[in-house]
C-alpha cells in the first residue's frame, strides 16, 4: 500500500518532468505582441495609440509593469484597464486616466516618455490635443 502511493509519487514525477519539456518549449516560444493599434475613447476626446510601432522601439516593461501581489497579473502583458479602473476599486490606488497620464498630465506610464522625448528634440505629443482627438 505504502510502496504503492510511493511508486505512484514517483511516476508522477517522471512523468510531470517529461510534461515540462513541451512546456519549456512553449515558454519559449514568442509571446503576443498585442495589437498594432488601439483607439481608446475617453470623453476628453479619442486617443489612437500605435502599439505596434511603440513596442517595436521601446521595451515591453517600460510599459507593462511587473505583476503587483496586491493584484497579480492574469496574463504577463494584461491589459491595463484590467485593474486600472475609473475610479479605482481596492485595493488598486491608481484609476485608469492616472496609469496613462496624471491630472495635470504632466507625469505617468504615457507623459513621462513622451515629456523626456521632447526633451531631446523628438517630435511627440504632449499637449492634450496632440493625443485627444474630437471628432471633426
Ligand atoms: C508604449 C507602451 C507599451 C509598450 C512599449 C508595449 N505595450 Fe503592450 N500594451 C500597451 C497598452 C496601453 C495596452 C492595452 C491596450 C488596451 O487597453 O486595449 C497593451 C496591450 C498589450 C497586449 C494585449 C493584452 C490583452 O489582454 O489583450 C499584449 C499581448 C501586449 N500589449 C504585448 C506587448 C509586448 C510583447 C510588448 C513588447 C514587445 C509591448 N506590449 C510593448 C502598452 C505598451
Ligand atoms: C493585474 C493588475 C494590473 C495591470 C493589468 C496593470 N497594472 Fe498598473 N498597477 C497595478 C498595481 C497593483 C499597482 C500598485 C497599486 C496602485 O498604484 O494602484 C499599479 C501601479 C501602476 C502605476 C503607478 C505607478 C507605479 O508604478 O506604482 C502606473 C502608472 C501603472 N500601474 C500603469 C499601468 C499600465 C500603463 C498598465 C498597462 C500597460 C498597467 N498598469 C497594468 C496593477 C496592474
Ligand atoms: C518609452 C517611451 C514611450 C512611451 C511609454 C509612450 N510613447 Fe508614445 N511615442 C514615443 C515616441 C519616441 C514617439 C515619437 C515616434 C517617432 O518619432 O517615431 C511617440 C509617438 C506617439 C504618438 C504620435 C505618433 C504615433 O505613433 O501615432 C502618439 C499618439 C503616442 N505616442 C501615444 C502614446 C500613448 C497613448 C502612450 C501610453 C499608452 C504612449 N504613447 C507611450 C515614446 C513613447
Ligand atoms: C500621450 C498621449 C496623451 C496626452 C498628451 C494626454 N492624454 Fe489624456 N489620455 C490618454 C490616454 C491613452 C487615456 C486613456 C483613455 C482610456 O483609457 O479610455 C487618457 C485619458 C484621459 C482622461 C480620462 C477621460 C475619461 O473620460 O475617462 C482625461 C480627462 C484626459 N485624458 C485628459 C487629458 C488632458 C487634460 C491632457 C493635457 C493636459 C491629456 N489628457 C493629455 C492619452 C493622452
């Protein structure tokens, strides 16, 4: 009985080990790349993000921030309105409008780039209306 439970343990270990192989081949596997475009629609007007073009010059994480055990991530890149919702819900703290850009948007995941961009003589947006687009 006991050798039996234990012969059984020790399959199973076999076994999930050769079920990791598979699994570390997937692992490696490219991750999605998400969406080439996005609109977002908030009432200050649309916002058309190029992601494609975004995640193809910049780091993945200067964006997606590491998963938070306050609120783990579902899936490594999730979206963002997953958990950043308007307003906040605990135990988030930060609402949607401020995971893109603070009130005065003069920081946040968005500004910040966009601000040091400009800096450098880069041609980005940072006034409101460089982003936020009203319907003609
Ligand atoms: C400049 C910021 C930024 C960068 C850089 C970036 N992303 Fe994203 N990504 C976003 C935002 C914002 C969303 C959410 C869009 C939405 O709400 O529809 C998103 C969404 C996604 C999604 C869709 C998630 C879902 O659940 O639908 C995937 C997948 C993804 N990104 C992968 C990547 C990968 C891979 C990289 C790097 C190669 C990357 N992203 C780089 C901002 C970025
Ligand atoms: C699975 C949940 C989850 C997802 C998805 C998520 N976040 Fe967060 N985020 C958190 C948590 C938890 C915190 C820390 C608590 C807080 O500030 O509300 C946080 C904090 C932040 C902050 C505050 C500054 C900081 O780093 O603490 C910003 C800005 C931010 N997230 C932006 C984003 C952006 C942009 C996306 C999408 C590309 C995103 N988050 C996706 C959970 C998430
Ligand atoms: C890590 C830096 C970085 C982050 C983060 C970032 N951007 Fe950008 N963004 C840039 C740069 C640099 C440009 C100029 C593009 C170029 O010159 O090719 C740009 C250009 C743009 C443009 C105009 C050109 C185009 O591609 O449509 C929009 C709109 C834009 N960004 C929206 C956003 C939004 C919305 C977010 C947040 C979800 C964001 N960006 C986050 C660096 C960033
Ligand atoms: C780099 C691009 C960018 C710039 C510049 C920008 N925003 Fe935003 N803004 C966004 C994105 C992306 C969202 C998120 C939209 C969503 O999730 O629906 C947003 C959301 C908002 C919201 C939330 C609205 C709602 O109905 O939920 C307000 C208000 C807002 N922005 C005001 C401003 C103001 C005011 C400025 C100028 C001081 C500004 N924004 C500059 C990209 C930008």
């Amino acid at each position: 009985m006991v050798m039996g439970i234990l012969r059984n343990a020790v399959l199973g270990v076999v076994l999930s080990a050769g079920c990791l192989l598979p699994g570390k081949v997937a692992a490696q596997a490219p991750e999605p790349a998400g969406p080439d475009t996005v609109v977002f629609a908030p009432t200050r007007g649309k916002v058309t993000f190029t992601h494609g073009a975004h995640a193809k010059a910049n780091e993945c994480g200067s964006c997606h921030h590491a998963s938070r055990p306050e609120k783990p991530m579902t899936s490594p890149r999730q979206k963002c309105d997953g958990c950043h919702t308007e307003p906040a819900t605990v135990p988030m703290k930060t609402d949607r409008r401020f995971a893109y850009h603070d009130t005065e948007a003069r920081q946040g995941t968005c500004f910040n780039c966009h601000a040091k961009a400009a800096d450098a003589g880069k041609q980005v947006p940072v006034a409101c209306g460089d982003c936020h687009k009203r319907d003609e």
